[in-house]
C-alpha cells in the first residue's frame, strides 16, 4: 500500500491557516520530500512555521518559511546617491559606447564608491558595464562582479611543432568532441575528482552544501555564449618570462567560469543586496551587501569559493585533453575577471576592487587578453599602473549585440571568414562571429601604459557552444 498523500487537512491541524502556506507545502513536500513519511513531513513543516527565520535561505523552504515571516511595516530609506559622479580614468574612450560611459557615470555616484576606470574592451552591462573597474569601501556589490563569478582565461604551452594541430588535426577534433561540453546544463559524464569539491565551504551555508551536487556534475565543463576551447599557435619572443626558447609552440586556450554555481550565488545575494539597499531605479543593479554584515561574509566566502571552482574547471579541461592526446606541459598563464579582490590603492586606502570584464594588472602579472575567433590573443605583463587601479582588458569587446550581429552576417559570410584565416570550428553561432568584436589591435594600442605584450596567441581549431 503506497504513502498516504499530504492534504490540507493534515496542515490545518498543525496551524497552517492560509491557503498560500497549504498549496507551497503540498508542493514542496511532493516534489522534494516524497519519499519521507508523512509524520516526519509534518515535523519539518511544523519546524518551519514555528522557527522561520532558520529556513529563510533554505533553497526548497525557504518560500514556505517566509509566509509565516511578520511583515515589517517600517519603511525602508532609499540610499542618496552624490550630486556629481566622481571623476574616473577611461582608457581608449573612441572605442566605448555612450550607454556604456553612462553607467559607469551612475556607478561612480554611489556613496561607497572610493575610485573606477574603465577598460577599453568595456560595453553595456547589468550594474556595472562590462570592462568597468569599481573599487568601493568595505561593501561588495554582486552585480558588480558578474553572474559568472571568477570567469578566466588560461593558456597551456606545449613543445610542439605547429604542424602539430595540421597532422592531428582528426584526434584534436575529437579530443575536443569527447572531453568538452558547453551551455546551461552542460556535464561532461564521466566520473572526476578535484580538491575543490572537498573544501569545507560547502558546508558553510545551506545555498552552498544543495549546490555541492551539480557543481561536482559540471566540473571541467563551459558555459555558452563567448565561453570556448581552442588549440593554436603561441609566438614567443626572446627573454619572456616563461624562459623559453623563442619561436612558435602549440597552444591550448580556454575561456570559461564557475558554471551554475557561480550564477546561483550571484542572484541568490544580488536579491538580498536588492532588498537591504534600496538604491534609485538607474543603480538598482548595483545594490551592495556591506562586508561586516553576515550576509556581505557569505557572498564573499561564496564568491571565492566560485572563483576557486572556475580554476578548477579549466584544470580538468586542460588535463583531459592533454592526456587524450599524450601532450606535456611546459608553462602555464592565467588570469580571471568577474570578481573583487581586497586592495590598497595608491592613496592607502584598502578596497574591495570589482573588476567586471576586466583583469588584474598589477606589476608583473602575466595574464592573456584574447581576441575574437580568428583574432590574434596577446600574453601580457601588468605595469601597475593605478590610473587603471592596475587593471586592463580581459578581450577584445563586443561592440554589436548578438541579435545586431546576427543581422549583419550570414553562415555562409561567416565560414568563408573562417576559411581564409585557416580556423576550423566546431559549434560555435553568428552572435560570435568575429565583426562582433572590437579590433583587438586597436584595444590593445589604447592600453600600452597598463601592459606589456610579451607573447602572441593565434586560434586554429575552435571549440563553442551550438547557437
């Protein structure tokens, strides 16, 4: 005889009084609890009604908990932004739209703003435009890192001839094929361990230990969209700072974040900022979580523990495809954007330093800044520059949206591109198409005072998300 189904009757007679409380937890209880007695059903439910404020973060609860939450009737003050934005440095200001400038001016009329630049790969964004550097006291601001928290960048050379990627051209294809996977829900299907998944934050708030399971699920996978994979030829100079030979290698690159743990995180605290700081509907993004607050504490514990997982991903991808193709190493260089960092700036104040599409530059940080698919990338060494807050571009930047570029390029335009710069790809849309990039020349000439080009990366065998 199967369990006897959870009814309203049997809630009214613990004191669930309104209709709303009764449908959320016959829900709830069938979806996620169905295999849990009846009795235990109605000791958890009892729980919730009676100590709510437990179950206010549970992420199946947490609806139920806040019905039985008192309604505060006090009004909550709208924060007042300053009269003037604060001055802030923009480099390669030709190369950025007007929309753009204009929210990083909102930005920078935020209270707890402490100094910005903008990069110039940067484009309109949610709160703070993409390649916008924010450096704030003591509060950190969600959207001012990004949905895809600790997004990066990471190149492995290898000491191979480049007519490497033409004879195995075939197992590279395939090796991509088999140990990559992109989009929303993306896994790659085979059992992997990484340190990562062993780390106690998990444990550390109840968001964290229910997303443990799918971000052990989508370990060494990519997201969509400008996320990718690719093999081709890195060009070195004498005296770089890998003390290499200088010459041609074989190159693997990938671009990639924290997956859906990452962009869990960031909505579930960006709700919370939202309704802790009410800010004026042009700045409503860039609501803040002050860093003394327990909910300021989770975000950061929780954004860095993202951060560590996007490195994490990209350690998979580079060891499945090396070891599917019997290539070793000989160095390695990364860099992440999507993130805040504690800093002092030039005038000793620290900082939380937000960098959202944009990337740490400090002196003699290496880091790589690619282009498009058929575009030259670029190994660079920071200068510390603190006009930038010792930042620089993390790409090229789009300067068409993706349906604009859809509308401006057709397949058949796209793969004769693809031909005549000899890049094969796999997956891949018209929204990325390269005219959807700015000249990765051009951004790089506006920020020689911010690095140093000290190595050359161009793509041949690309692997995206399908559009």
């Amino acid at each position: 005889m199967g369990q006897q189904k959870l009814k309203g009757k049997h809630l009214r007679a613990i004191q669930y009084a309104s209709n709303k409380a009764i449908s959320l937890a016959v829900q709830i209880m069938a979806k996620h609890y169905k295999h849990t007695s009846m009795q235990d059903q109605l000791s958890l439910l009892e729980d919730v009604k009676n100590n709510y404020s437990k179950y206010l973060e549970d992420v199946v609860l947490s609806p139920i908990a806040k019905v039985f939450q008192p309604e505060i009737n006090v009004k909550r003050k709208q924060v007042e932004l300053l009269p003037e934005a604060k001055d802030f440095n923009v480099f390669g200001r030709q190369h950025i739209s007007s929309n753009a400038y204009q929210q990083m001016r909102w930005a920078m009329k935020l209270p707890v703003v402490h100094s910005g630049a903008m990069m110039p790969d940067a484009h309109q964004g949610y709160g703070l435009p993409i390649g916008g550097v924010l450096a704030t006291n003591n509060v950190v601001i969600p959207y001012g890192v990004g949905v895809d928290i600790g997004c990066r960048m990471s190149l492995t050379i290898y000491p191979l001839p480049t007519n490497f990627l033409k004879r195995y051209e075939f197992q590279i294809k395939k090796a991509l094929k088999e140990y990559t996977n992109f989009g929303t829900g993306g896994e790659l299907g085979i059992a992997q361990e990484h340190e990562v998944l062993d780390r106690e934050e998990f444990l550390a708030t109840s968001l964290l230990r229910q997303l443990h399971g799918r971000a052990g699920r989508q370990l060494g996978t990519s997201g969509s969209g400008n996320h990718f994979v690719e093999f081709g030829t890195v060009m070195l100079p004498a005296d770089n700072p890998f003390d290499l030979e200088s010459g041609e290698y074989v190159g693997l690159l990938a671009h990639s974040g924290s997956r859906g743990l990452g962009a869990t995180v960031a909505n579930h605290y960006t709700s919370i900022a939202k309704e802790k700081c009410l800010l004026p509907s042009p700045t409503q993004n860039l609501a803040w979580l002050d860093l003394n607050t327990q909910e300021g504490q989770e975000y950061w514990l929780s954004m860095n523990l993202a951060g560590d997982y996007a490195k994490a991903c990209h350690d998979q991808i580079h060891y499945h495809l090396a070891k599917a193709l019997g290539i070793k190493a000989v160095a390695k260089v990364e860099n992440h954007h999507n993130f805040a960092w504690k800093e002092k700036q030039a005038d000793g104040t620290e900082c939380i330093v937000h960098r959202k599409g944009a990337t740490p530059a400090g002196k003699g940080v290496l880091g790589i800044i690619p282009g498009s698919m058929t575009a030259n990338g670029y190994i660079v060494q920071g200068k510390g520059e603190n006009a930038s807050l010792q930042s620089a571009s993390h790409g090229a930047g789009r300067q068409f949206s993706r349906s604009k570029t859809k509308e401006k390029i057709t397949g058949s335009q796209l793969k004769k591109n693809l031909q005549k710069e000899q890049v094969t790809l796999i997956g891949g849309g018209l929204d990325e198409a390269p005219i959807a990039y700015k000249n990765i020349e051009e951004v790089m000439q506006s920020q020689t005072n911010l690095v140093d080009v000290v190595g050359t990366f161009s793509p041949k065998i690309v692997r995206m998300d399908k559009a």
